[in-house]
C-alpha cells in the first residue's frame, strides 16, 4: 500500500455500508450508534489502518466549542450545604471559583444551585436545570451527606462531573485531590522532622468516599517505617448527633491510648483536636504538632500541610464537561474517569 495514502472516515464508511456521519459517532463513543455497528465500525477502522488526523480533530473541537457558546448552554454548579463563600470554611468556594473561570472561558452560562432534598424533589430539581438550558452538572459534594450514595438524578441529556468525591453506588467522572500522595507527603515529612510517633485522625466518612486512600497509605508507609498503623489511626463518625457527640470522648480515649507525638489529620479534626486540648491548657502547634491535609489558604493558611488546588480542579472539571459535551457522552458513563491533582506543602505554625 502506498504509505502516503491515508484511511478516512469515509472508507470506513464505504466498506461497513453506513453514512460518514455514523463512522463520526462510533469512533468517538456516541451513545446515539448501537454497540454493535459501533464495535463493527472499529473493528473495520483497525483492519484498514485509519488513523484520525491530530489537525482535524482539534478543528473539529474548536467548532464544537464555538457552537456551544453560540446555543448559549449553561453549566450548573450543584452544592448542598453552605453557598459559595470565601469567608465560610466548607463552602466549595476554591471549587465554585474555578469552575466560574473556566466556564467563563469556554463561554458557558453558569448557574449556582443548591440542591436539598427536604426542599425540592430530585424530579423538580431536573426540570428546573433543563428549563435552563444546562448541558453539564458539576457536582461539588459534602462528606456527611447522603448525596454521596448516587447522583441525585439520571438524566440522558446532562454530562456530569463531581468534585473532590464520588457518589458510592454510581460513580460519575470525578476530579478530587490525591489523598493517598497528601499521606505520603505527610508522614515523610514528619519523619524527616524526627517524629516516631504519627497518628492518623480522620474522618471514617471521608475516608471511605476516597476509597480508603487516607487508611491504605498511612497502613503501607507507617508498616514500611516499623510502626503499627493499627495502634496510630483513629477514624471518627459524624453522620448522627449522636455520633457528634462522642468524637471528642473517643478521640481523647485514642490520644491517650496511642500517644502520638504529631497527629495528622482533616481541617474537621482540627477542633476536636483543639477543644480536647483547651482541657489540658494546651494548644496546636505549641503542644501537639497537627499536619493538616485539606489546608484552605484563604481561611487556615497558618497550619501546616497540604493544600489542595481546588481552583484548578474546578477549571478541569469544566473540561471534562465540555469534552463530554463535544463528542455527545451525556448521561451516566459506563466507565467512569478520575483525574487526580496533586497537593502541595505548606509549612505554617502547627509543626
């Protein structure tokens, strides 16, 4: 064969005896083409040798991107809990910020929402996004809430990304931090500082929706280093009152039985730590080094540990919604994707 013949679309679409438009679709995953003349399209594409065009691809892109922002399609920023704020620690506002950047950007509409379920119906809630025109939904979740079980609605018409967890039962393309490098980080960092004595305190909630990232990473380096990970970890509950109400008892218990010389831990363990500490007449920092994984510079930029590049995570979530809006994946994926975005060091004063 010639090698500077090149396979098209076109071809492929000759040899398989369907239009140039269906090859389009299959090659690029569009629900809108049966699986199998889909499989039969790739197969036919392989055997041929095709090879899309990088240049055409991305003109192709760039006028997908041109006619979203000519139909004026809107992104929704889904939230529970607090709204967006700068001055309010779990508002997603880091979140918020960079998914309104981005949309900007790309020339979508954004609309801020906030869903709860003791106020709408998840169907009152579908109809009130298509009315407004969204293509996308970025879901910007909160650990202790029951939206993390599934998407609070499944619709064909909408991409969905979700930001920082994944719901447990139906996972959707996800852009979140990289927990298991944070513990990395953490606990090296500790023991080139001389501590032998890490404790992990988190929350057991938290830990689970990340796929037990905090836990496996702690277990994996603190066995690495001859410390028994069993002894130094301590999960807390918070989905009931009176769960609540026993995370101080039961994390004094823990400090006192572990003994930990430092302890590592979430933004939510650090008053629970604090308060049990105020007991005693002692502080964070001063008293009992704490490396905070979720560090939110605006408000907390004094501790020390990681902090999580939200803003970009938001910007990318906005990506990922375009893009699936651009080759027609809308609805819930059969494979989900996970991007994860790594955190940075931060020494500040609490070690």
């Amino acid at each position: 064969m010639n090698q500077n013949f090149r396979v098209t679309q076109a071809d492929i679409a000759r040899k398989v005896g369907c239009s140039q438009v269906t090859v389009s679709r299959a090659l690029n995953d569009d629900h809108r083409v049966a699986e199998d003349l889909k499989n039969t399209i790739k197969q036919t594409a392989d055997q041929l040798g095709y090879r899309p065009d990088p240049m055409l691809r991305a003109l192709v892109t760039s006028r997908r991107y041109l006619n979203a922002k000519s139909a004026n399609a809107s992104i929704a920023f889904v939230y529970v809990g607090n709204k967006p704020d700068p001055n309010t620690p779990f508002s997603n506002f880091e979140y918020y910020k960079g998914v309104k950047d981005k949309s900007e950007a790309l020339g979508f509409n954004l609309e801020a929402l906030k869903f709860d379920s003791g106020e709408i119906s998840s169907e009152r809630f579908a109809s009130i996004l298509r009315h407004r025109g969204v293509k996308g939904v970025v879901f910007a979740l909160a650990s202790g809430h029951w939206i993390f079980t599934q998407p609070i609605f499944e619709l064909p018409e909408f991409a969905y990304v979700s930001l920082g967890y994944n719901f447990a039962h139906t996972p959707v393309n996800c852009i979140m931090p990289d927990n298991y490098h944070s513990i990395t980080v953490a606990f090296r960092t500790a023991l080139d500082r001389g501590h032998k004595r890490i404790g992990l305190a988190v929350s057991k909630t938290q830990n689970e929706r990340i796929d037990y990232a905090f836990t496996d990473s702690f277990r994996r380096i603190a066995l690495e280093n001859g410390i028994d990970p069993d002894a130094m970890i301590h999960l807390f509950r918070h989905e009931t009152e009176e769960e609540r109400a026993c995370i101080d008892e039961k994390m004094t218990a823990w400090m006192q039985q572990a003994q930990p010389d430092v302890v590592i831990g979430e933004l939510g363990t650090r008053p629970h730590l604090q308060k049990i500490l105020d007991r005693e007449g002692k502080t964070i920092g001063k008293d009992l080094p704490f490396i905070c994984l979720d560090i939110r510079a605006r408000l907390n930029g004094d501790d020390s540990g990681l902090i999580g590049n939200r803003e970009l995570m938001g910007q990318r979530a906005v990506e990922n919604i375009a893009s699936q809006i651009t080759r027609n994946h809308a609805g819930l994926p059969r494979t989900y994707e996970r991007l994860l975005v790594q955190s940075t060091w931060h020494d500040g004063e609490t070690f």
